[in-house]
C-alpha cells in the first residue's frame, strides 16, 4: 500500500451515487449529539481512531484464517493527515474496511438495543443530555460535531470496489462505487466553519498523543517541514511520514512506567468511554499460565446495563496481543457485565476459534482469576477510608448487578454478599446503604435472624404493615426494593452462619428476642380468639389459606403471610406481570384481636354484616402490601355501606 493513498478523496458525489434516508433515531442522535457534545468536540478524534484501531485488530484476527484479507500487505498503520486550504481532516487505516452492505448497516442505522427509549429518556439539557450521550457512546457520528460532511471511503479486505458514503449529517447519505486501490477505510471531515483548528498538525499531534499514545498500532502523520528552509531550495524537502503515537499496548507495558493519565487515556479509547473510569486493575500473571489483564469499572453504568439484549463492549480478548474476540460472556460472569478491558494470553493458541474457546479449561482458570481480581478491587473501593465516595459511586450505579453474583456464582458468594449494601428500616437514607456485617454487629439482643422485606418501592417496604413488631422490638430489617431482590434472596439463605427471614413469610419466631411473658401472653390471645379465628375463616373460604392470629402486628388490624417455603405475594406478583402463568396460592390472613376494628368485628353478630366485614379485612389487608383487588368495585360498595353505616351512627 502506498501512503499517499492517505490523501483525502473529493466529495461530489459521482453519477453513479444514490440516496438513502437514515433511520429515524440517527438523524435525532446526530442533532443531539452536535449540540450536547459540543463542548467535547475533540471527541471524534478518539473516536475516529479507535474504529480505525478496532478494524487493525479484526484484520489481524480474520488475517489468522485468511491470508488474502492481508492483499499481501501486513503492516497495520493508521495515517491522519490534514489540508489547511480545503479545510479538511483525514482519518485512514489499512484495517478490514467494510463493504456495501455493512456501510449500510453500520453507518445508517443504530444497532443497540433500547436506543429508542435511551433518546427518549435524554431531557433536552444540553449538560445532562452530554454524560448520557457519552454513556451510549458516541461513535462514529460524533464526527459531525466539528464536520459539517463526512467522506467514508471503504474496501473491505479482499472485495474488488470500494464504496464512497457522504452525508452532511441532514437525514441522507450518498452511497457510490468507487475505485479504491487501498484495503481499509478514510473517513474526511470537511470541518465547519471556525474549526480550523483541527487542520494545524500540532493540535493533531497533540489529540493522539491525549488520548491514543496507547493503541497497538502506528499512528502516522506527515512531518512537520520548516516553509522558510524550502525557500530557496531548488529540490524543496518531501514531509515523510511519522510515527507520532508510542504504539505499543498498554497493558504490555510495565506498571511502574504508567501513570494514572495513561490508564484513563487507553481506558477511554479502548473502552469508548468519555469519562474517566472508576477504577481499574493491572495484572500480570505467571506462573502455571501466563497472561495479562487490565480490568477497569466504569463511572457510570450504561444505559442498557439492563436490557438482556443489550451488548456490552464489554472485555476483550488478546492473544499474543492479538485481539480475538470482545464476547464480554466468555471472559466475565454476566453480574460483572459492567467491567471493561483487556485481558491478554500468552499461552492459549493464536488460532483459536470461538468454539474452542466455548469449552476451554484455560480461559476458565483465566477468567476465575480476572474474576477474582474484580472483587478484589471492589474490596479495595469498600475499604478504603480515604476516598469512600468511590464505593459509593460503585454501589450506587452497580451494587443491583451485583446482587445477581449472589446467584450467579456459588462460589464467590460470600464474597460478593459482603460487597452489597442495603437500605433498612434503623437506616433509610444511609448512602450507599448497610452492609450485612454492621447489620449483625448492631442485631438486637436475642436476635438470631437477618430480617428482610422485599417491595415494588420503598414507601410501600417502609410501610407494610409486616414491620410493626420489628419497629416495636428495635430489630433492624433490610428493606429491599430492586426487582432482582426475590430472585437473590431465594438463593442467598445465611450470612456468616444467621438465616435470613422474610418478614412477609411463615409464622413469625422472633426467637429468643421474645420474652417468656409475651410468649405466654402470645398464647392466651391466640385461645381466646379461637372463635373469631373460626368465624373468619368460614366467612372468606377460598381467599385464604388459614386465619390465624398475628404475631406482627401492634397498630394494623390484619395483614397476609406467605407460606413458609412458598412464594411471597410480591414474587407472585412480579412472575405474574412477567407473564408467567401462576397457581392461585391462597394466603394466610393475620388478625390482630388487640385492634379496635377486630374487637367490633368479634361482637358483630349479624351472618351477613360478619361476612362483608371479614371481606373488608382481608382486602385491605391485600391493598396494604401493594396487591391489586380481584374485585375492586366490591369492595368500593362494601366499604362505601360501612361508611354510611358510621356515619348514620354518629348523626
Ligand atoms: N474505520 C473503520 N473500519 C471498519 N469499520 C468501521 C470503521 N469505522 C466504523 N466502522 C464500523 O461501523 C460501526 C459503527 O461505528 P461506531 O463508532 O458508531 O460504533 P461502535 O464503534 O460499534 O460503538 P461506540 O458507539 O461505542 O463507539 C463499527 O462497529 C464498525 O463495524
């Protein structure tokens, strides 16, 4: 390949260009992004660069299988070069190119999953709207933030034509045949008016060097030549081209010659990230096996941390420094989908395939260490006194993927179960929450068990009507809001040896912070309320499973209890709305004779009168923990009668 096939290409479109219309969300991303990024224009160039980077290491790997791709030509380089007078900047690389189809794909549509409802959740504040649009991640089109066209020429390695795509970022782009002697593809910028800066050589110097010292290839600029030393020269000097980048990884590179700068640059770049990351670990490991890993958390989760089609960038394999694949799956458990970076084999061989790798004992022992490693880190950021805000951002954005760990991965649970922080009744606003340790150290005396609710929301959790003997007797409950929570307490059953309880479930033992007097006490309202106990049960048949008499309430009248080993109602719920056909479990329906209601309902002596109030009890009761009436507008009536009835009383 020859350098001067760098030099950017003209823009008119040829007679044989067609249109397209772009899809509907990239013409609304391209606004946005123009406005809301501006401040951070210089982004295209990190962009620009690693796609060009990105499309090296996909030729090196395809290359691995298929020698033609390389058209015998194996130096991977980019080249940027820039023309003051036509106010152009060019970004090139001799990498896999694309061809017509994948521009198509890959340059007039959005991919991502969710985009539709990420654009829509953007406020239209152009400073918030910038941190979300970064956390999507900018792309390719942040090019039209200083561009006021953009020139994609691209021949995909091996294809006989190349394709021209142009578009002034409006709702079109052009599409053309072209002649395109050199693998790879340009992308032109024909900068705006006012971003002729982009054109001087030492700003572009300058930009590489920011953010792309450490990419693995030579990036390549024209030499700067002195105008007055050509002057009177009869032969003027050739700029040549020069390699203005270090070019070597770095995660290959010693730690102790790398700074945090140069962990925050590489992670930017190769992770396609504009903010800083949070944190990050550097390995390398000897020994039975050899390999490199540099693993960061990000800041901020990705908007499509939850979307199970959402496709992280996730962790990337190397091998030799050769990249192989990015399938975040083989290289991270899915609760550490968060985690970005590299992680780099000596020992796995170079041709490896993707099926081999499905099986493969070598990246497991790899990925358990880079597992291991991640928690360490997160362990670090839990215990580090000196910037404790870290964690809390870590627990914040990430603590509910987190949780999945507990399920996921049977074998770190422990672990992963010290790292989570919860919201609790002794403790609501606690930032980033209560840790199962300090809830053991200040359990209440007799206390043998770990408390929970689970909830849609914390009003609802804070107030169910399950918590009154638990504010009563001082215990601290775990308040848990996130809809994995059902799912991770159905596998996490003891913390350091104490059993977790659900507040919501099986008859209440509250062990030995009873005392003997409440239990005797316990007991002779549950002999005296046999009879009522009855009479309710045979009033609401079916609804419930059996009536009996509370031990949870002080200040509710009546409240519902799931079976021991059943599923709570709030479970139920969640299932249900997934969905999921559900059995009809009839619950157990707690009374509280010491309530006035109950009193007045144990001395009703009318049939009738008795059933309507023994409904009214049970569906206020399914009301107050967030569940929805079978029959809403019978119990409108029933309570409306009552109401009159009262009211006729006090006339
Ligand atoms: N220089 C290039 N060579 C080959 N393909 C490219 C090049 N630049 C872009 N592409 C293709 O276009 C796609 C879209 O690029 P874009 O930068 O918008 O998104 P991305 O790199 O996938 O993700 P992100 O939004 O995080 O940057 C890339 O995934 C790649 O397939």
């Amino acid at each position: 390949m020859s350098e001067e096939q760098a030099q950017p290409q003209g823009t008119s479109a040829g007679a044989n260009a067609e249109k397209h219309g772009f899809q509907a969300e990239v013409k609304q991303l391209l606004q946005l992004m123009i406005h809301s990024m501006y401040s951070n224009k210089e982004v295209f160039a990190r962009e620009l660069i690693s796609n060009a980077s990105d499309a090296l290491d996909t030729l090196r790997f395809e290359g691995l299988k298929n020698d033609a791709l390389f058209e015998g030509d194996s130096e991977l380089q980019i080249w940027i070069e820039q023309d003051k007078d036509a106010r152009t900047v060019s970004i090139c690389d001799n990498g896999i190119g694309m061809t017509r189809d994948q521009v198509m794909d890959r340059l007039g549509t959005i991919a991502k999953s969710g985009t539709r409802a990420f654009l829509d959740s953007l406020s239209g504040d152009e400073k918030k709207d910038a941190k979300l649009i970064g956390q999507f991640g900018v792309g390719f089109y942040s090019a039209f933030i200083v561009a006021d066209e953009v020139v994609v020429d691209t021949r995909r390695g091996g294809e006989a034509t190349g394709v021209r795509w142009i578009s002034d970022g409006g709702g079109e782009y052009t599409l053309e045949e072209i002649d395109k002697p050199q693998r790879g593809t340009t992308v032109t910028l024909h900068l705006r008016e006012g971003e002729e800066e982009f054109t001087e050589s030492q700003r572009l110097r300058h930009l590489v060097k920011t953010y792309s010292d450490h990419i693995g290839f030579p990036i390549k600029m024209l030499e700067e030549i002195d105008e007055a030393d050509n002057e009177d020269d009869e032969a003027p000097k050739e700029a040549g081209w020069e390699q203005v980048n270090r070019g070597a990884p770095l995660w290959a590179e010693p730690k102790a010659t790398l700074n945090d700068e140069d962990y925050a640059e590489f992670y930017k770049h190769s992770c396609h990230d504009y903010e800083d990351p949070l944190t990050w670990t550097h390995n390398k490991v000897e020994g039975s096996q050899e390999y490199t890993n540099l693993l960061y958390i990000p800041k901020r989760a990705p908007f499509d941390l939850f979307d199970p089609n959402g496709k992280a960038h996730g962790v990337k394999l190397y091998v030799q420094r050769v990249f192989i694949m990015d399938d975040a799956d083989k290289l991270m458990p899915r609760y550490l989908r968060f985690v970005k970076g590299v992680i780099d084999s000596n020992d796995l061989p170079l041709n490896v395939s993707r099926e081999i790798l499905q099986n493969n004992r070598l990246l497991d022992k790899i990925r358990a260490g880079s597992v291991k490693k991640v928690l360490g880190l997160i362990e670090s950021m839990a215990k580090d006194e000196e910037e404790p805000e870290k964690f809390k951002t870590f627990a914040n954005e990430f603590g509910t993927v987190l949780k999945e760990g507990v399920v996921e991965d049977y074998e770190n649970q422990a672990r992963i179960a010290k790292l989570l922080r919860f919201k609790t009744t002794t403790d609501e606003t606690a930032d980033p929450g209560v840790s199962l340790d300090t809830y053991i150290e200040r359990m209440a005396e007799g206390q043998e068990k770990i408390y929970y609710i689970t909830a849609d929301t914390m009003a609802e959790a804070k107030h169910s009507p399950h918590l009154e003997i638990f504010k009563k007797k001082g215990i601290e409950v775990l308040l848990l809001t996130d809809r994995v929570d059902e799912w991770v307490m159905a596998h996490m059953t003891e913390y350091e040896g104490k059993e977790f309880a659900s507040v919501a479930k099986g008859a209440l033992d509250l062990g030995d912070a009873e005392s003997e007097e409440e239990k005797e006490q316990q007991k002779k309202l549950e002999e005296e309320s046999s009879d009522l106990v009855g009479r309710i049960k045979e009033a609401l048949g079916e609804r419930v499973n059996e009536v009996r008499v509370t031990h949870r309430l002080t200040d509710s009248p009546a409240c519902l209890v799931a079976d021991e080993h059943g599923m709570s109602a709030h479970l139920e719920r969640i299932l249900k709305e997934a969905g999921q056909e559900m059995p009809n479990t009839a619950p157990h329906l707690e009374i509280n004779p010491t309530h006035p209601l109950v009193d007045r309902l144990a001395n009703e002596q009318g049939e009738t009168e008795f059933a309507d109030f023994s409904q009214m009890l049970f569906e206020q009761a399914v009301l107050a923990e967030g569940g929805e009436l079978e029959d809403p507008a019978t119990f409108v009536r029933r309570m409306n009668q009552m109401l009159l009835a009262v009211s006729r009383g006090a006339a």
